[in-house]
C-alpha cells in the first residue's frame, strides 16, 4: 500500500473549535487537506471565515463556554455538513497569569468556562450520535500544564489536567459501543498568539524545561492530532498523548 492511502478522512465530518488561529487553524488545515470536511467553530467569526475559505470548510460562530451556543453550532454543522465524526477541543485561553493570592473569583471562573466547561459541552453535543452511528473520533487539546503545573498559571493549569481525566473517562464511558475513541494531548510551549498574553518570564521558564530547547510548531501538533483522528487509531483511547520535546515525565 501507498504511504498516501494512510489517513485519509475522506468523506468524515470534522469540527475544530478555536480554528481561528495557532493550533486550530493547522489542525483544520491538515484534516482538510486529508480529505474531511471541515467546520471551523470561533468566537473570532472572521478569523473562522478566513480559515474556512482557505480549506473550502464551514465557518461556525461558536463561544462554547455556553450551552445554547454549542448547540445551535453543532446543530449548524449536522445540517450543512452532516453527522459529525470528528471532535477536536481545541479552544482554550491562558487567562491572566499571577500567583494565586492575586487571583479574582472571575479571573479562575472565565478560564474553568472556556478550557473545561467548553470540551464537556461540545463532548455532550456529538457523543450521543456517534454511538448512534457507532463511530466517532475526539481529541481534547490539554497541556503539559496539566501534568506538572505552571507556576502563576494555576486556573490554566488546574483545567488542562481535568481535560485529561475528562478524556479518561469519557473513553471508559464510550469504550465498546463501536469504533469510538476518545483522547487527549499534551502540548509543552507551542508558538501560537495565546503566547503574547502571557509574562515574559513564564514563557522562558517553560521552554527552560523542554531537553530539546525549542518550541513545538502547530504543524508538529496538527499531524499528531491527525493520526489521533484517523480509522488507524482505532485501538487507542483513554490517553493523554504528549508532544513536549521531551519535558514530560509521565
């Protein structure tokens, strides 16, 4: 068989939240280019335009930190594009970066609704249909943070690691109702715009930690996504996958 017969998504819908940039953006991108369809949900309604019609997909407005919003989007794709086979959590933001003391009550509830509320309603708006249909794919973005925690990035933090146990237990949920796969990654510093937001001196100490002394590409995500995704990675879920350049541990 031809390398080029591996991976290919053809015929697959496909929904990516915060394709508006950095990581979504590549991710939708490659899955494109592997043949889905692909439906850029954002709360940015013209950064998802610019990546829709750049890979012929669907541009979503979508603030999945709300229920009715997530729903109407998905409600959106299932009617443009049909049933959704693959689901990538994307979307996240750092939040403002200090030590806990300095931290509000918004400033952890805002993170928590975007990184964590955000992958359980848009895990809750397919998973039924795909054991319906007895297939499906999703892969939550978490972070290295979620394995170590980032000093003055406790909410972003705190949400990346309960993305991962969410990720273990919707696979253990969903494990034996069909070709249904559930699993999560784990980035290390990646060079997206989420970066401008934070400190100097925190973006120093995380690429410190990484042995291979650079930071990742979202194109270097977006193909480990793609395999996640893919028919091939039927036997695989319930796991956190990281691409750190060798930060993790565990």
């Amino acid at each position: 068989m031809e390398a080029k017969g591996f991976f290919i998504l053809e015929g697959q819908v496909a929904v990516v939240t915060g394709a508006g940039q950095g990581i979504g953006r590549a991710i939708a991108e490659r899955l494109a280019a592997a043949g889905a369809r692909v439906a850029a949900l954002d709360m940015n309604e013209q950064n998802a335009r610019s990546v829709a019609e750049a890979i012929a997909g669907l541009a979503v407005h979508c603030d999945v930190s709300n229920a009715a919003s997530v729903e109407n989007a998905v409600e959106q794709v299932r009617r443009e594009l049909g049933p959704v086979d693959i689901l990538v959590n994307n979307a996240g933001i750092a939040g403002r970066a200090a030590p806990l003391w300095e931290l509000s009550e918004e400033d952890l509830d805002q993170v928590y609704a975007v990184n964590l509320k955000g992958v359980f309603l848009m895990c809750r708006s397919v998973i039924r249909q795909m054991m319906e249909r007895r297939y499906g794919r999703i892969v939550n973005v978490a972070s290295i943070a979620g394995k170590e925690g980032n000093p003055t990035l406790i909410p972003y933090s705190s949400t990346k690691a309960a993305v991962i146990c969410l990720t273990k237990a919707l696979a253990k949920e969903v494990a034996g109702k069909g070709d249904l796969t559930v699993n999560s990654i784990s980035p290390a510093v990646i060079q997206t715009p989420i970066l401008d937001n934070i400190p100097p001196a925190t973006r120093d100490y995380m690429v410190s930690r990484i042995p291979m002394g650079r930071l990742g590409t979202v194109e270097e995500v977006a193909a480990l996504v793609h395999f996640l995704v893919s028919k091939e990675a039927s036997f695989t879920t319930g796991q956190c996958y990281d691409i750190s350049g060798g930060r993790a541990t565990y």
